[in-house]
C-alpha cells in the first residue's frame, strides 16, 4: 500500500496519473497547502522541503519497513522501478525517458510555475517579469513540440516522462496558443482522453472542492515563505 501526500497541483497529478495508471493500491491522504497543513511536523518527517507530493510505501521491495520519498521525480522513478511499468526496459530508452523527466522538473515545472505566480497571483503586476516566463514558458513548448514530431509520445512509448510534463501544460494559464504547437496539441489531448487520466483528475475535485487561493491569509502561507518557516 502506497500513502499518498497529496493536493491538487500539477505535481500532485502526477503521482495519481501513475498510480491509476498502474492499479497499484494507494490511499490519499491530503495535505491542504493553502491552509498549512504542509507545516506539520508528521509531514515535514517524509518531506522536510514542506511540499507535495510524497511518499511512504508500506511495503517496499528495497530494505526493512516503511520507505518515504518527497520530491515528484523521485517518486515517478521509485515507482516505475518498483513495478517495472512506465519506463522504457532498453537501457537507451530508459535513459532518454529519465533525461526528460529532469527537463520537466528544471525546466517547464519551474518557469511554468514562475509563469502563473506573476501572471494570476502576483499583486504587483510586473511586465517584465511576466513576459519574462511567458516567453519561456513558450520556448519549453516548442521544445517539446518539437521531440513530440512523428511520436506519440515523448520517448514512444507512455511513460513517466509524459506523466510528469502533462499537468504542467496549461496553455489557457500560461498565456499560449496551443494551435501554435500541433504536436503537442495532439499529444495533451491523447493524454487526456486516457481513463486513468481522467480518473486521476476526479479523484482531485473530490479532495479539494473548490480551488481558491485568493484570500490573504492562504496567499501568505503559500508566498510569504522563507527561512523562518523552515521548521
């Protein structure tokens, strides 16, 4: 049995896109980030960084008892080596689906993010900061657009390489046309049409109701972060 810390960000979906994915038994146990519930010490004993996802496997195939893991890289990889589902078996392939993975994890999660706090939750609307990760948030588009030419998927087969970058291309959010990018249009869509997908995505409107993070005190838990909430 997998417990599952979850909420309903685009990292968040990528653990329950795997794991309905793959059928593996999991429960969820939601950590509402917006009220910081991220700050208790029972979650910073799995994920010290205070973020979504992680991790605790009640039965690992590696060592004696309960194995916890934060970071949603880390745990796409953990998974797909446990059960040997979703990652290329072809040493090559495998490495082609794991340089990906980073990409999305340094790159389009990352500017993607900076993407939506400057252009929806900033205050202070800052045009150059917002042109600044719009624009990049467009060439990390196109990177992939361009991998995804003549594939289905990003290293052929599904895998946790098109788990992880799925929920981070939001083309309504990020200020994109996604007619711009056919390849990529044609693979979200595919993507989305998956039942696993969808059941991932239901099981988010069932956990947070509805999304808000428009009152003052949940914009300081979540952007007045720095050393002194280091706990």
């Amino acid at each position: 049995m997998i417990d599952l810390y979850y909420w309903t960000t685009p990292n968040g979906h990528k653990i329950t896109m795997y794991l309905e994915e793959t059928g593996l038994p999991y429960s969820v146990k939601a950590v509402n980030i917006s009220q910081g519930e991220q700050f208790a010490p029972e979650f910073l004993a799995i994920a010290p960084n205070n973020r979504i996802p992680a991790i605790v496997d009640r039965a690992p195939a590696v060592g004696d008892g309960p194995l916890s893991l934060f970071e949603s890289g880390a745990i796409l990889l953990y998974l797909a080596d446990k059960t040997g589902k979703l990652i290329p078996a072809d040493a090559r392939a495998r490495w082609q689906c794991i340089q990906w993975l980073f990409w999305q994890m340094a790159g389009l999660g990352p500017m993607a993010g900076q993407n939506h706090h400057f252009g929806s939750y900033a205050v202070e609307k800052i045009p150059y900061a917002i042109d600044r990760y719009v624009n990049e948030t467009g060439r990390l588009y196109a990177v992939l657009d361009k991998q995804l030419r003549g594939r289905e998927f990003i290293v052929d087969e599904y895998s946790i390489a098109d788990i992880a970058c799925y929920p981070w291309v939001l083309p309504e959010r990020q200020k994109q046309n996604i007619a711009d990018f056919p390849d990529l249009k044609r693979w979200k869509e595919s993507i989305a049409a998956r039942p696993a997908t969808q059941r991932a995505y239901a099981i988010a409107k069932t956990v947070n109701v509805k999304p808000s993070i428009n009152d003052e005190a949940s914009r300081k838990i979540l952007f007045g972060q720095g050393r002194h909430t280091v706990r």
